[in-house]
C-alpha cells in the first residue's frame, strides 16, 4: 500500500509542529522518519496513524483519501516506544486483541485466531511464552510481542514510533537486524521514527531527514550520506566539519590563504563541509593546516582535533592509528570530497 | 538475629530487628489487643449463650440491614468514584482543582454534621426529600438513607485509590487499542477497566468496611426502626446502654468475623491480580 502525504500542516494551539510537508511512501518500502526531537517526525507518523488529525492538507492510502478516517478504520499497525502492551492480558491474548474485536461479520472464529496469534508469535521467535504476561518478559521480548501484536490485524501500513529507543545497544543491534528480515518476509509498507542516523542508515530504504517540522532531505542512505542538501543534513547525518571560506575566481580560501581546492560557483562568502575521513594529508601551502588539539582512538582510525587559524575554528579529521602525529604537532590537509552552502 | 537470618536481605538501611520488633509491638497495642479483649468479652457467655445472642432476632436484622446496605453503598462508590477519577484525571476544566479537593471532604466532616445535614436534605420535608415523598418514596428512615449516607462517607475512598492508577496508565495503550481496531466501548470494556480491577477492588474494600463501620452519620438518617433500618453499630450502643456488656461484644464480634472473611477474600483476589497484571515490577 502507498501511501501519499499532500501539503500536510498540523498545529498544536497555534504552536506549528509540521509545515506543508508532502512525502511519497512506496508500496513495500522500509523508510525512516530521521531528525532530532522537535523535528516533527513522530506527529508525521501519528498523522498517517490517524492518532491525530491535520490542521490542513490531505493523506491518501492508495489512490484512497484517508484524511477524514478514524484510527480504526485505517487498519494500520502501530508499535509504541514503550510498548504499551495490556498488562492485564497474556502475550497470546494481546496478539489476538486485534481480531478479537472485530465485528462478528469480519472476525476469524476462535480457533483460526489462536492459530494465526501462535503463527505470529512464531515470526517473532516468541513460541512457547503464549502464556506468559508482559510483565515477565525482558524489554526487547516485549518489543517483538507489540509488533506481532500490530501484525495480526493484517495491517495496510506497518508505523513504528522509535521501536528501539527504550532498549540497550545490543538488544537494538539485534531487533534491527531482525525488523529488516521481517520486512524482507513479509513486504509491509513501513514507516519508522528514529533520532539515530545510525540505525536509519543500516535499516532503511528510504531516509527522510526533518528538521523544525520539515523535511530537509528524501533519498536512499547512499544519497544522503553522500549528496546532503542542506547544511543540516550534513551536520546530522554522520559526522561532519564546517569552515566559513571565501571564494575568488574559482579558488577557496579560508582566510587569507588559498586551501588547494577549487569551485566553480561564482565568488563570495561561503560554508565548506567535508567528512573526517574524506581527507588526504598533503606537504606544502596550498591546504588547510592547524595544530593537534586533541586525539583519540576510534575504533581502527585516530580521530584528531585540529585547531586552524590560532583557535579560530576546529575541525575533526581521521588519521590512520599509527600516524605519529601527537599534541601540538603541525597538520596539512585537504579536504577529498566536500559541499559548499550559502554562509550562515 | 541469627533467628531471622534467613528472612534478611541486604539492604542499605539497616535495622531489619528493630523495625519489625516494633511492627509486632505496635501492631499488638493498637490492633491485636483489643479485638482480642472483644472476643474474651463475648465468650464470657459461654458456646450456648453466646449463639443465643447471636442469633437473636434483631441482632440478624441489623447485621443484615449494615451489611446490604454496605455492600450497596460500596457498589455504588465503585461505578461512580471511578467516573469521578476519570474525569479529574483525563479533563482539564476550570475549578477541577477545587473539584479535587472537595472530593476529600467527607473524610474530614465530623460524620454527625454529615448526618444532620443529609437527614435535613432527604426527610419528608426536607430539599429532595419533598420530591421524592410526592412520587411515594421515603428516602430518610429507610435502608435507602442509610445507604446514601454510606455512599457520602465511602466515596473517597475510592476516588483516592483509583485515581494514582489511572494517572499511571499511559494514553499509549488506548491508542493502542484503537489502532488494533477496537472502538471505544471494547477499549474501555477490555482494556481500561480490566487494568484498573485492582484498584477498583481496593477501593471496593476500603469504602465497604468504612460504610459497615460507620456510626455517627448513618444515626440521623437511619430512623433506627428494629428490624428495618437499625443497624448493627448502633445496636450495640443500644446493648451498651442497656448495661448489657457481653451482648454488645457479641455482636461486634460477628461483625469483626463477617468483616475479616470478605476483606481477607477482597484481598486474596487482589493479590492474585497483582501477581498477575505485574504491578510493582
């Protein structure tokens, strides 16, 4: 199922949490609403729950205007950043609410909804706890419990609301892999928020980078990491440094030197963004160089921070491990890929 | 201390001994003590003149009259002490506040001012009660005022008892609910209030052994007829007066037994939904 967000705007007693944002969801694709807290992201995806309603702008399911339909009506499954699993109920019983309530006409007799809650329970590795109640269970069991839970209503559209956000980094690691092998099986349409670039880039499809109700950036992970187009983008997604240079006849300079990189946008003041990695270590002038502020070990590279021009601006820059570089020590560098944006 | 060894659990506050020396101890003086006094009181009778007392007559009216109108009451404070907590808890109103606090009040009433002022609303003559003697109904001097009084008494309790848990259930899980396609009878019916049953139970309890226990507000308004509307306490003020010592112990003696049995099932069941729902973990 596509689902289609046209011009939406919602506000909150005046306050504007979305402004005219359209997106695009394809049928059976994994995307990812991306951005920090107060971006928007989670009233973008109650929005097409129908948890709440537009203050203007229309949502389609297909070619079907689902604006004015209730939650009910819109047969999507939700899952909640904390579960909220009836604790009153046993897992079994949770997985088969959603068809437990059904109007008679529609609903499964009881036996095939006992069978098709277990079936489900199977999927998420859950057989043999039917009895338990969600109180027993570790957080990340619950988790699984809650998206079968969803599952079972033969959703048109699968909405996750930050799924792994209460769970530790291990657990998430493992739920991550475990919700793109489900996708993968069953070809849900799924929409998930997250506030971590990391999870959103190993897990998605689709990114959709917001920011203050907007949204900055739609593209694969590949685009966006490689091809930000805007400042925050680059800023949020992976780490990022950013210098204010100036342009004159097709050269950069940062302050008053030339830094060995050249563009051809037409002259003036600018903000150049490059990636700690994307660098190359050069000798002579014509570079950007600073001075060892400080230096760390990242895994299998050593993240350096250097201070150019006295302590006027610090940018991070990846050297291999056993680079003999130590505090205080002279750098030249220049950046290997890079975007310039309009100053700030 | 090497006795109690195996009850220890390391803590980071120490005193495990003393606390629970002092628990028993106290727990003796102001409960054990004296219900104990009151059973002696009444076997003083002997096995024969003790059910003889028991079984009198007008004694079995009055247990009956405390006990149903009790459990009325108390039933009654449960269907509308929990629309009250709802609506404190999820509405946001001018003068909720003030709601709030009101709802406390008949904790804090001398239970006898409680009393004149419901006998004066609901007697023959009085502001509803005029309404109500011209459809035919008397609702002072009856089991029906006795009732109400109890209803003013206990509805706090369950107000306070309900209200904590309703704050805690989150409005994630009615969404939920509703997401998975129930409507808002089968979200209310099979999730709201299954998950609030403990607390409903709790102050099921609470509001019923206050109502079966109150004295001073029932009195006025209970127009104390033997075998219609007298109830048990004031019977045995009544035996009390009458010098008749051993009597009045008897009865409160099968109050306290009737009492205890249905408190201790209230709390058997809640311990089992307790264990079951997981709260506390």
């Amino acid at each position: 199922m596509e689902v289609r967000v046209q011009n939406v705007r919602k506000e909150f007693d005046r306050f504007p949490a979305l402004h005219d944002v359209s997106l695009d969801i394809k049928s059976g694709e994994l995307i990812a609403l991306l951005g920090p807290s107060g971006s928007g992201k989670t009233t973008l995806l109650r929005l097409i729950a129908g948890l709440e309603r537009p203050t203007a702008g229309k949502i389609f399911f297909g070619q079907e205007d689902a604006s004015e339909k209730s939650v009910q009506e819109r047969n999507i499954g939700f899952v909640f950043q904390h579960y909220a699993l009836f604790r009153h109920m046993t897992i079994l019983e949770n997985v088969s609410f959603g068809l437990e309530v059904r109007p008679r006409s529609t609903r499964p007799p009881k036996a095939e909804i006992r069978r098709r809650a277990r079936e489900l329970l199977d999927l998420v590795q859950l057989s043999g706890l039917e009895k338990r109640y969600p109180s027993q269970l570790s957080g990340g069991q619950r988790q699984r419990v809650a998206l079968a839970r969803a599952l079972a209503i033969e959703p048109r559209v699968l909405l996750l609301d930050e799924p792994f956000g209460a769970l530790d980094a291990q657990v998430r690691r493992e739920l991550r892999k475990w919700l793109r092998e489900i996708h993968d099986r069953t070809g849900h349409t799924t929409v998930f928020v997250t506030h971590d670039q990391e999870e959103a880039l190993e897990l998605a499809d689709r990114l959709c980078v917001m920011s203050q109700g907007k949204i900055e950036q739609v593209g694969t992970p590949d685009t966006v990491y490689d091809q930000p187009q805007s400042p925050f983008v680059f800023g949020f997604i992976g780490e990022s440094s950013a210098l204010p240079v100036n342009i004159e006849r097709g050269d950069i300079w940062l302050g008053d030197r030339p830094i060995g990189i050249s563009s051809p946008e037409a002259s003036g003041a600018a903000r150049l963004f490059f990636r700690p990695h994307d660098i190359e270590l050069v000798e002579g002038d014509a570079a950007l160089s600073g001075v060892v502020a400080s230096s760390r070990r990242v895994g299998g590279t050593r993240r350096v921070e250097l201070d150019i021009g006295g302590a006027a601006h610090r940018v991070e820059i990846d050297l291999p491990f056993d680079h003999p570089a130590g505090e205080r020590s002279q750098i030249s560098f220049r950046p290997k890929r890079w975007k310039l944006f309009p100053p700030a | 201390m090497s006795r109690f060894g195996r009850f220890r659990q390391p803590s980071v506050i120490p005193g495990f001994g003393l606390t629970l020396g002092f628990t028993l101890a106290y727990f003796s003086l102001i409960i054990l003590v004296p219900l104990v006094a009151l059973v002696l009181r009444s076997a003083g009778l002997g096995w024969n003149g003790f059910w003889a007392a028991a079984l009198d007559a007008r004694v079995l009216a009055s247990l009956r009259t405390s006990f149903l109108t009790a459990l009325i009451a108390a039933g009654i404070n449960v269907v509308f002490g929990t629309l009250i907590a709802w609506v404190l808890v999820r509405y946001r109103f001018p003068g909720r506040r003030i709601f709030d606090a009101m709802v406390d009040l008949p904790f804090a009433l001398p239970t006898a001012v409680a009393g004149i002022a419901l006998t004066a609303i609901y007697a023959p003559n009085g502001i509803v009660g005029q309404f109500a003697a011209q459809l035919g109904w008397r609702i002072a001097y009856t089991p029906i005022g006795i009732t109400i009084a109890m209803i003013f008494i206990g509805l706090p309790f369950v107000v306070r008892t309900i209200q904590p848990i309703l704050e805690e259930t989150s409005k994630e899980v009615e969404e939920a609910s509703a997401t998975l396609g129930a409507n808002r009878f089968q979200t209310i019916s099979r999730v709201l209030l299954p998950s609030l049953a403990p607390a409903i139970m709790t102050g099921f309890a609470l509001a019923f052994a206050r109502a079966v226990g109150e004295y001073g507000s029932v009195i006025f308004i209970a127009g104390n007829i033997p075998f219609v509307s007298e109830i048990a306490p004031l019977l045995i003020v009544i035996r009390l007066e009458e010098f008749n010592y051993a009597g009045a112990a008897v009865i409160a003696t099968v109050m306290l037994a009737i009492s205890f049995v249905m408190l201790f099932v209230i709390n058997l069941i809640q311990a089992w939904s307790r264990r079951r729902y997981g709260y506390g973990s």
